[in-house]
C-alpha cells in the first residue's frame, strides 16, 4: 500500500483535512468524538505525519519546547545553553519547562508545551514517564541524555553520553589510585543514565577483579535528596572512596564529608560523574567524568532543525558523545604517585 | 468622566469587542491598522485594561511566563523553584524563557511569551530592555531581582532584595575583619542590582572613612565575562580583598586566584553576594550575602496570583526582602580573631 496522506485520513474519517491537521497539532478545539474518528483513520491508513510536517503544517510558531528534568542542576542548563545558541542562528524561540524529575509534571509540561504549539520539542525525561506515543507520528522530537523507554527504541533520534564506560574508566582509576573499598551512589535506576552509570560502576570491579560489596553500593536519585545520608552508610561501612554520580549527589557528599570532618583525598578519595565549572577551583580540586553538556544542546537542536527545515525523513538516530575522564586532586591518595 | 470599559473602545474604533480583545491579548490575527486604530482609541479614552482582565478575557491557559536573565546563574534557577512550588499550588503552568543579559532576547521573550497567551508574567529583565509600556494596562506583571526603568516607577508589583544594606554589610565586615584595600567587581551598572550592590561598596567605605580607590574598582557584568581578567588588575592594584558582586563573577576570581597560587583568605580576602550551595562546603567556605532566593520566586508567584486569582486591584507594590550575611572562612585573616 502507498503511503497514505492527510486527505486520504479525512476522507476515511469523514472530517476535513483541517480537522486532521488540528487533531494532529494537538489543538484543543476538536471534540472527543472527532478525534477518536481521526486516530482510528490514522491507525487504519498507517499515516505517517511527517506528511504533515513537510507541507501542510498550518501552525508554525517558530518555537521549540524543551523539557528538562532538573532546573536546579547546572548539567541541563549548559545543555539548554547549546540549544540556544542554535536556535538563534535560525531565529526560532525557546520555551523550558521543568519537571523536577517527577512523571506527573513531565506529563503536565508536555501536554502544556504541546497546547502553545510548538513546533518540535527536546526532551530530557525522567524516566518514569514514558507515554510518548502521540508524539510518534513524526513529531519533531529529540531526546537528550536518557533515552525513552525500549518500547520507543528506534522511533525518536537521541543524543546521549557514553555513560558505562565514562563511568567504568571513573571507578578503574580509583582502583589504579591505590583504592580498596569503592562505594557508589547511584541515581535513580528508571533513569538510563542511573542504570547505565551503575553498570559501568560494575564493570570496573568486574576488569579488576574485585567482588562487589553490597554494603558500599548505595541508590540514592538524581535531585540528590538524601546524599549525605547514603554517604554517611557509606563510610560506616568502611569505603575509601566514592563514585559520586552525578553533581547533585556530589553537594550532599561533601556535606556529610564536612560533618564528619574527613579529608579529602585521604580518608576518602572522590571522582563524580559530571564537571561543573567550580570543581576545578577549588581546593582539593575535584576529579570529575567531564560531559560535553553543551555540545549535547548543540548536536540535539541540529538534529531537530533538520527534521524541521530539511525535512529530513531518515530514520531516527541515537547520537552518542564521549565523555573524559579528568584527573585532578580528589582522587590523589597521598602515598601513591600519578604521573 | 467615568472610567470607559471596553465596549467604548470597540466603539471609537469601530471595531468589535472581540477585536479590541485580540489587540489586548497581542494576538497576532489583528492587522497593524486595526491595532493602531484600537490603540488610539484606548488612549483617547485613557482605558485601563483591567476590566477586561477581570471579566472578559478570553483566553486563560493558566500558564505563567517567566522571563530570567541567565539560565546558567544558580540564583535564577532556584527563585524559579519557588514560583514552581507555587504555581503547583493553583495547578498553573511555567513556561521559560532565558535571556543571557540581552536586550534583544528579552523582547523577542517577551514577544514569544504574550503571542502564547500566557495568563501573567515574572520579569527579571536585563536592565537595556525597557520597553514594558503593553504591559502596563492591567496585564499581570511581578518583577524580580531587577526594577523596571525609573519611567515605570510604581506601574508593577516588584520583588528585591536590599542590595545596598546586604552590600554596605559585606564590605564593612572586610574592612572589619582588617583588610585595607577592599576591590569590587561591579554587575552591569544597567541593572538595578548592578547599581545598588556598587552604591553599597561606596557606602561601607563612606561609613568605615576610607577614601575611593578608582584602581580598587572594576566595572564588569553578571555573566562574569572578563571577571578573570578583572582579578589580575585589581590583584596588580595591591588590592588585599574583593567584594564580588554576584556568584557568575566568583568563578573568574576564583581561576584568577588559583592561576596566580594565591591563597585565600590571607593572601587576597572573598565576600560573594548570593551564597551557593557548594560555597559551604569547600576548604575554606565563602562569606556570602545569602538571598532569600527561593522565597523571591515564591513571593513574586504569590503575588501574581493573586492579582490573576483574586482580582486584587490595589496599586502596584515593592517588595524588599532582607538578606543576611553569613561569615565563613575566605574573609578570615589569621591575624584576626573573629567572634
């Protein structure tokens, strides 16, 4: 069967092809009634909405949505900086919305973002909301740093990190740096960059031949609630040293580190997944996996401009950058010597 | 000659009240002749636009636009955390849009954010955008961190702080604690937090008896561009401290003084205004002018609010949060002892 277009939809549902283009741009003035009508013609026909996209789009708004899981954390807002800078070459507008890591207040920003007509949307999930199914008609979208959920794998273009090893050449080189006992807290598993920095995590014991240790395994989340906490566990449980993923998590260790009065490097060595600008200031300076977090915003917007402008119909691609693992003094076991 | 509501206006530009609306809501279905006609007749009449936000606005979506003046400043991303607690609250939405200090971006956001239908705004503004004058017909407007121009003085609800007290404060506390030669990176003087934080400088040396030093005082901006550079001349000017007048700025002193292998705070002394989370917990913590941040984006939605929820008509207020100056350990010289 040749691929169907929007008139061969509203012919079957019986409705203009208005009517199709308002269901498919998410407006808010079709009835219920009218919009089954025009899925199940969807369905039916198989109708791929990139036909849409290509020619009849009727409300281009020059906006790109983005929703990001953490305001707070500097990593998505360095990100968010990348897509800026590209935005502007095009003269298109950028609007955010924060989800705070919570499904609900994703599910809220994109029906929000969707409502105001944008025209393609970036988006950092959480995770835990993974009902995208209506932006798979060849809405322009791009996911950053996690990816959707398997059941979404190869639907959507996708611009990551290399999250496993970033994180197994972390943890070896606190191996190599004289440590014994590494602990880890991880970031919330539903997350792929959680799950997959946990793995890497496993994967250095696993080359070095070292068992895991449950008690210096510690799952913590990305807002970094209760870090210092876990921290504390950790160092009850004789670690010498953290793998710390991402910045977040980084402020609630060093504050049980400052209660307790530890040292660092020396009674606890630190490597965290993510270089925030201040880490290289300050004093230990911090051996931190440096991401290319602007370069993220860059790669994910151009993505996006071209399935936008350039009608670019390939199949979606999952981008994935290098990380670099950044030696400095957090991880400088006084009685060993690093070149 | 009683107030006139917006059938008057429909009348006198023979238009309908649907139109006059429109030209309220900036849609963008209205040509520019129609638009100049209804605006003339608003101002002949001297038509005040809260009646229409009281009863006749069409178009609620119960989503806030916020506008903030860098994305990558921890100060804004943590105000937007509490105009998102509150906006929760009423189940309204945010949208954001970033401005990175440019006149230009803040009215294309502004733009953006009105032809989106946005039931209210929040406003930090550069400082060189000054172009609010369709706001100021009853549209709900809270400004924050930063005052308008003088020209809208008492048009719009505002939320500050007390820049130059909390400013005054942090100086004194140097010259106090026994450094002489007390330096000042200075914001952009455009912005009202910019101006105010340099008249608190000027102020503490005033009240201490010390006289200006133009070598001691550096003229630079809150993206804190340049602001390494500015270390080095105040560092050759034999400055023994430094007021640094927001957290963007820090990171530049902080790889001034690191290059250089000075050390703080004997060699050169640090007072920050905004205090960040990390700031505590490093070796050795910083003096910082804590803001209320958080409480600043709840004050502001608050507000907002009610002026949307409540019909609150009183005349537009100024909101002055108080700060505080908590002392730590870069403003500490070993030849002092401080209580």
């Amino acid at each position: 069967m040749a691929n169907a277009n929007i008139s061969d939809v509203a012919a079957l549902a019986k409705v203009s092809v208005t009517t199709v283009s308002r269901v498919l741009n998410e407006s808010a003035s079709v009835s219920h009634k009218t919009r089954v009508k025009v899925q199940e013609a969807i369905e039916t026909l198989n109708y791929k909405r990139s036909d849409l996209a290509r020619g009849l789009r009727i409300n281009e708004t020059k906006t790109i949505g983005v929703i990001i899981s953490n305001i707070l954390n500097p990593f998505f807002t360095r990100m968010v900086r990348g897509i800026e800078d590209v935005s502007q070459n095009y003269n298109y507008n950028i609007v955010l919305c924060n989800t705070d890591e919570q499904p609900e207040k994703e599910r809220k920003c994109l029906d929000m973002l969707l409502s105001k007509n944008v025209d393609g949307l970036i988006i950092a999930g959480t995770g835990g909301m993974n009902d995208y199914t209506r932006l798979e008609n060849g809405f322009p979208t791009v996911f950053v740093d996690r990816r959707p959920d398997d059941k979404y794998k190869g639907r959507f273009d996708t611009v990551l990190v290399d999250n496993i090893n970033g994180s197994a050449e972390a943890v070896e080189h606190l191996i190599d740096s004289g440590y014994k006992r590494i602990g880890v807290i991880a970031g919330s598993n539903e997350s792929t960059t959680g799950y997959e920095r946990f793995l890497g995590y496993k994967k250095a014991l696993k080359n070095r031949g070292i068992p895991e240790d449950e008690s210096l395994i510690k799952y913590g989340n990305f807002l970094g609630n209760m870090a210092d906490q876990l921290t504390k566990e950790l160092l009850e449980a004789n670690c010498d040293s953290i793998f710390v993923t991402n910045n977040m998590i980084m402020l609630g260790v060093l504050e049980a580190v400052k209660k307790l009065g530890m040292r660092i490097p020396d009674d606890v060595g630190l490597v965290v997944f993510d270089d925030v600008e201040w880490m290289q200031y300050i004093q230990p300076s911090f051996t931190a996996v440096a991401q290319p977090t602007y370069q993220i915003g860059l790669t994910a917007m151009t993505v996006l401009m071209d399935r936008i402008l350039n009608k670019n119909e390939e199949a979606p691609k999952e981008i994935v950058l290098p990380v670099s693992l950044i030696q400095r003094e957090s991880s400088r076991k006084q009685n060993q010597s690093i070149v």
